[in-house]
C-alpha cells in the first residue's frame, strides 16, 4: 500500500504563509507611507499657516506705521504730537501702536559721554566704569583729537583680539554697540531698549523718555563746555526730531501675539510721507508699549 504524499500540500503551506508574510510586510509599508504623508500634510499646513500669519503681520504692522505717519504729516511740523497711539481691528486681529520722537532715546551718536555715563551708572555700573564705558563709545564713534589717544583707543581692540579697530566713525545703528570694546555684554543688552542712532539730538525729550532716561540725564553731570562752545540744550528744549518709533503688538483671535517695531523718518516726500529708517519683526515689547499697558 502506497504511504501518502504530503509534500505538495506541505509546500501550499509553505506558500500560503509566505503570501501572508509579503501581505502584512505590504500593509505595514502601506501604513507607515500613509503616517509618513500624514505627518508631511501636517507640517505643510502648519508651514503655510505660519507664513500666513507672518504676511498678515506684516501687513497689519505696516498698515499700522502708515496710519502713524499719516496722522503726523496731517498737521503742521510745528503742531504735531511726540507720542500718539493707533488702535483699529481688522479680520481676526486687533492692532494696538505706539508712536514716539526719537529724541525719547539717547543718539549714541550725538549725546555727551556724560549723559551715556549717566545711563551706565543707573543701569548698574559703578561711576568709574560708567565713565569708562562712555569713553568707549566716544572712542568707536570718532577720531580723537589726541593722536595718542587715538593709538590707545585702538590698542585695546588689538590686544582683545577683537580683529578689527574702533569705527571712528557714526555708529551704523545701535546694535553696533555689541561691537564696542570693553562693554559688558549684560551691559549692552540693557541699554540697548534706551538708545539709537536716529535722533540726531545730544539731549533727550524727558516728557516722553522713558523714568530710565530721566534717571539717566539726572545722573549725568553738566557736561564740560569749552571756551567759545554753546552749551547743550536743556530737556525742556530738544526740538523734535523727523525720526519716529512705531512699536506694534498685534494680538490673533484665539492665538499668539506678535510685536514689531519701525523707525521711520517722517517728511513730505514726493512720493510717501515717510522713509522707513528700521524694520523689527517678533521685536521683545517696547517700553512704549509696557507704559500704556501694551493690550489693543
């Protein structure tokens, strides 16, 4: 009697599970592939969501420096407002603006080392340093009068390896303050919020500066003032300054806030009736802004 033969059907076996194998190996791909689209679909849309709000920002926040600049040129130069403020809504967003005269911040370029050591000393700096400080600044924005002052100046950036020398020179902008030998960084950082370089003024507007400013001009003492030279202005005396700060917070329904700050330069240009001077996007809150509680 002939035994039976199982090796065909052993083999359909083998087969079978082969096919089962390949069929779950598929579906596992299948859905690794439909996870791995998911997830791109996911971060495109969150990608395209982003660059939408980021346009929208940018819109929001340019309308909102036009509005300033229109209402400034509005009026004569002799009539118009230091410090005003925008509130309007549009879509899902509600704007809030502030818009403020340069001559509110201390022009690294013009004022007096002894109104930069003023800001020092309240900013945390003993006397002695802030006074160094001020020089330093002095130092970076201009050739000394004194040759060998001048080889000082430069032997400092020399032998802190800075690899380039003082400017001699109008600082650019005042980020550049980063640049200046000699100066704490945590310094830098703190009077950066109380400077610029588009006010073109050697004192500031106490009415609208910051109680920071104001503490720094009372600390700073007369300066010198040398046979033949005017004195400086006095506070109550700074003649505004065409340079305007616009510092924005736009609040999203439901969503972040956004902040963003442009100095602009207001005059009857042919064409506008201003210039944008600086551009700042997701810019930290302004004291401008924190003053007036900063909600539109």
């Amino acid at each position: 009697m002939t035994a039976p033969r199982h090796a065909p059907a052993a083999a359909s076996v083998a087969s079978q599970g082969f096919i089962l194998v390949a069929v779950l190996w598929i579906l596992g791909a299948l859905a690794a592939f439909v996870s791995i689209y998911a997830l791109y679909i996911g971060n495109t849309a969150a990608a395209a969501a982003a660059r939408d709000e980021a346009v929208t920002t940018r819109s929001l926040a340019t309308a909102a420096v036009e509005l300033a600049a229109f209402r400034l040129v509005s009026v004569p130069k002799a009539e118009r407002a230091s410090r005003g403020e925008i509130r309007f809504r549009m879509g899902k967003a509600r704007i809030f603006a502030v818009f403020q005269d340069e001559t509110a911040r201390i022009d690294l370029n013009t004022a007096p080392p002894e109104l930069l050591a003023g800001l020092f000393t309240v900013l945390g700096a003993q006397p002695s340093e802030a006074t160094r400080y001020a020089q330093r600044i002095v130092g970076w924005r201009g050739p000394p009068a004194d040759l060998s002052d001048q080889g000082q100046e430069a032997a400092l950036y020399r032998d802190a390896g800075m690899g380039y020398m003082p400017r001699a020179g109008p600082f650019v902008h005042a980020e550049e303050l980063w640049r200046v030998a000699d100066l704490p960084p945590a310094l830098v950082e703190a009077a950066l919020p109380y400077v610029t370089v588009f006010s073109g003024r050697p004192m500031v507007n106490l009415h609208d500066a910051d109680p920071l400013v104001r503490a720094a001009a009372a600390a700073a003492p007369e300066p010198a003032v040398a046979p033949g030279e005017e004195a400086p202005a006095p506070a109550d005396a700074v003649k505004p300054s065409d340079a305007v700060r616009v510092s924005v917070r736009i609040d999203f329904d439901g969503r972040r806030s956004r902040f963003l700050e442009a100095v602009i330069l207001v005059r009857a240009f042919a064409d506008a009736p201003y210039r944008l001077l600086s551009w700042r996007e997701d810019a930290a809150p302004s004291a401008a802004l924190a003053r007036t509680g900063g909600r539109p």
